[in-house]
C-alpha cells in the first residue's frame, strides 16, 4: 500500500501555542466556520486526501458522484473539526462526553488482571484519554512516536492528569517490553489496531467489500495474554459534544491461538465496519487503505 500521509498533525510549536491561546477565548464553532469557509477550499484543491476519500465514498460506500464529492467535504470539515477540538482541550475547553456501554469497562476494572481496548481512525479517539480519569486500574495508551512535540507534550500533560500514561512505539521495539509489563501488573492498554505502521506482520480482512490489512501484533498480544478486548469508538455527535461506544470484542480463549487471533480480528474489523457505515464521514485514513 501506498502511504503518503504521515498522520502528524500539521504546523510547528509556535503555531500550536497560538491556537492554544486563540481557543481559550473564542468558542470553537468560530474556528469551525473560519476553516469551513476559507481553508478547506483551498486544502481541498491542492491535497491528495481529496481523492482518497471521494474513492473511498464511492467505491465503498456506494455514493453517487454529487454525493460522494459532499461528503467528501463534510469529511474534512469533520476532520478540522478533530484537529480544533483537540487544541480546545489543551486550551482548558470542555466537551459534553456521553458513554454508551460504560458497564464493559467497569465489569472489567473490578476484575483481577488487566484488558486492552482497541480504537481506530474512526472518530477521535484521543478525546476519551482527555475526558475521562482512570480509576482502579492505570490505563496506558500506545502511540505513534513521530507526533510533533508540541503535540505530545500537550498529550503528556492531559494524560497524567488521568491517570494515563503514554507509550510511544519505537523502531527498536523497546515498547514490547512496556507492553508485557502493563498487561502483567494489571494495567490497562489501548492501542490503535487499524493501520500496520511498518509492521512485519499483518492480517488480510474484508472491509466494506475490500481487502485491508491489520498488524498482527495487538491481536496476537491479546491472544498471548488471554485478556478480555473492548473496542471503544469515539464519534462527534454535535458541536459540542462526543459519544463514545464501548464494544466487547468476544474470542474462544479455548481454541487453538491461530484460530483466537483470527476471532478476535474478526470482531475488531466486524465493529469498525459496523462503525465506518454509520459514520462514513469521520473515516480518517488518508492514503491508499484497501490492497
């Protein structure tokens, strides 16, 4: 697959501090309509993202041309909207957080060992670490390493305020080390299980009548640890608010462990799908998804 985003989030530190400082004065939806109206038409004329998303709501969603080019916009207004709500959040903004399927999470914090919890580029994942405080157990969240500093940095302060700690994946592999010791005391890891991001490893699915790829390696962790899985998709579901679904992901911790990867896979790439139909428009994979 071809990969030509690089998932970083765009602009230096000194831009990033100043729309921290912007967004602690002016109400999001300003931005909103700032971007909506004078940015993305311009974004949209000279980045490739356009094309991998009009492809994807046609090819996959089954759009017509008017309407795979709108929600091909609505797509990246969505998109500016994720990146504004995040910068709110370090700016001290707070959004309305409803939680379906909150009981999973608890039933599994009052039981001895730990579990993982899987998300993918669907929504904003990253707002639930912002919103919620870990309580009982420490939740531990895997990261991509090449994130721009300030990002991280501000990513660090909110995190350690929840009791959440961050583990960033590195090229010699030191964070499977980390990984063995939360899943061993007791602790909790969310990880990102749509994208291979350089794995070695990785599993062909069916996705919206296409093959994609998955890394092999959370599945094959869960598998190895035998810990209970939920899949959590955060979706913006107005201005200023977000709900957050919470999924168990059921495998036969019995059968052979090839067969309790492919289950568990199975389930994780059932729920996204079920996810990415009802909202196509917060699909975030801008790059060549499908082999």
């Amino acid at each position: 697959m071809k990969r030509q985003w690089s998932g970083k989030t765009y602009g230096n530190g000194w831009m990033h501090l100043w729309l921290i400082r912007l967004l602690r004065v002016l109400d999001v939806r300003v931005l909103y309509a700032f971007t909506f109206v004078f940015v993305l038409p311009v974004v949209l004329l000279v980045n490739p993202s356009r094309t991998y998303i009009y492809r994807f709501m046609r090819e996959r969603m089954k759009y017509g041309r008017c309407k795979s080019l709108w929600k091909t916009y609505v797509n990246h207004c969505m998109f500016a909207q994720l990146v504004i709500d995040r910068f709110a959040m370090y700016a001290g903004k707070e959004f309305d957080v409803k939680v379906v399927g909150m009981e999973h999470v608890e039933r599994l914090i009052a039981l001895p060992g730990s579990f993982m919890m899987m998300s993918s580029h669907v929504g904003n994942y990253e707002l639930a670490g912002y919103t919620f405080k870990s309580v009982g157990k420490r939740m531990n969240v895997l990261l991509f390493s090449g994130e721009k500093a300030s990002v991280m940095e501000n990513r660090q302060r909110l995190f350690e305020d929840n009791n959440i700690g961050m583990v960033p994946v590195m090229d010699d592999m030191s964070h499977l080390f980390e990984i063995n010791r939360i899943l061993s005391d007791g602790e909790m890891l969310g990880v990102l299980a749509d994208r291979i991001n350089g794995s070695t490893k990785s599993l062909r699915k069916r996705l919206l009548g296409g093959d994609v790829l998955l890394p092999q390696g959370p599945f094959s962790i869960a598998v190895m640890k035998s810990v209970p899985v939920i899949a959590v998709d955060v979706i913006k579901t107005a201005a200023r608010q977000y709900t957050v679904f919470i999924t168990p992901l059921e495998y036969d911790a019995e059968a052979p462990r090839a067969k309790q990867v492919e289950s568990l896979s199975q389930a994780y790439i059932d729920n996204m799908e079920r996810t990415v139909r009802r909202y196509p428009t917060q699909w975030y994979n801008y790059f060549e998804y499908w082999v």
